[in-house]
C-alpha cells in the first residue's frame, strides 16, 4: 500500500445508509427530489439505493418538489425581493417541473409580487426626484431581479407624471 495522499478520485465510502442521510439533509431545509438524488450521489451512494431512498421519501411525504417549491417562493419573494420570471428560472434550475413551477407560481398573488416590488422601491429609491439615469439604472436592477416591466414602471412613476 503506498503511502501519502488519499486517493481523491473516488468518493470515500459513505457511513450509513442513502435514506438516513436524505433525512438528515432535509432535516436541514427543503430539497427537491433532483437535488437530494445529486446530493446523495455526489457523497458516493449508489444509484439503485439513492432512487430506492427517494421513492421511499416521496411516497412517505418527506421528500416533495411542491413543499421545497413553495418554500423557494416564499423566500424569494418576501425576504430576497425577486420577482416571477426570476423565481420560474431558479426552480426549474433547482430541478421542478415546468408545469409544477408555473402551476404554483399562479398561486403567488399579484399583490405580493407588488409588495416586494415596493420594499424594494422604498430601500432603493433616493429621496426626491430620480433622474432620468436613475430610473434607468433601478428599473434594469429590478428586471434582473425578474419582476415584469409594466409593474416596475407602475412602481417608478411619481406623481403628476406621464412617464
């Protein structure tokens, strides 16, 4: 047996079992199912026992792409400020369906979307008047946090104003 370094090619063997450490990755936080099954394989769990372990989860209720895609939203939008079309890419990104993601994200109401979009405004925004440059430079701050043009322009607008 050579001595030195440990072989860094193959993951070290994990200790326990593919179920156990799914429960204790979401005894953390929420995972879809496509992050837990990533997760468990990047720590070295073969895949027949990852799936078998995340078909077990998923029929107990444990491991569900809906509850970690609420909670995404959730997150997203009140404490983070982001908008709908942002929040669609980082679900799809997280691994929840197409479907799934507009489907819930229909159920996240135009008024919350709207309040975010006015925390932000209030935090952003400068007292006074805004300069044409510095309407530009927060309305492209807001579409890049995914909220829609109309509704930034809405949230922008002073008073007496036609613009």
């Amino acid at each position: 047996m050579a001595r030195g370094r440990p072989d860094r090619t193959r993951p070290a063997a994990p200790a326990g079992t593919a179920r156990a450490a799914a429960l204790r990755l979401l005894g953390r936080r929420d995972y879809t199912v496509a992050e837990l099954r990533a997760k468990l394989l990047d720590r070295g769990f073969p895949p027949d026992d990852t799936a078998r372990a995340l078909d077990t989860l998923t029929a107990a209720g444990l491991a569900s792409d809906r509850r970690a895609a609420l909670a995404h939203i959730r997150t997203g939008s009140r404490v983070k400020g982001r908008g709908r079309h942002r929040l669609r890419q980082e679900l799809e990104r997280r691994g929840v369906g197409p479907d799934l993601a507009a489907e819930l994200l229909a159920e996240h109401s135009d008024d919350d979307e709207r309040a975010a979009l006015d925390r932000l405004v209030a935090r952003k925004r400068p007292p006074g008047r805004l300069s044409m440059a510095d309407r530009r430079r927060l309305y492209q701050q807001f579409l890049r946090r995914g909220f829609a043009a109309d509704l930034i322009a809405r949230a922008l607008k002073e008073p007496g104003t036609d613009f």
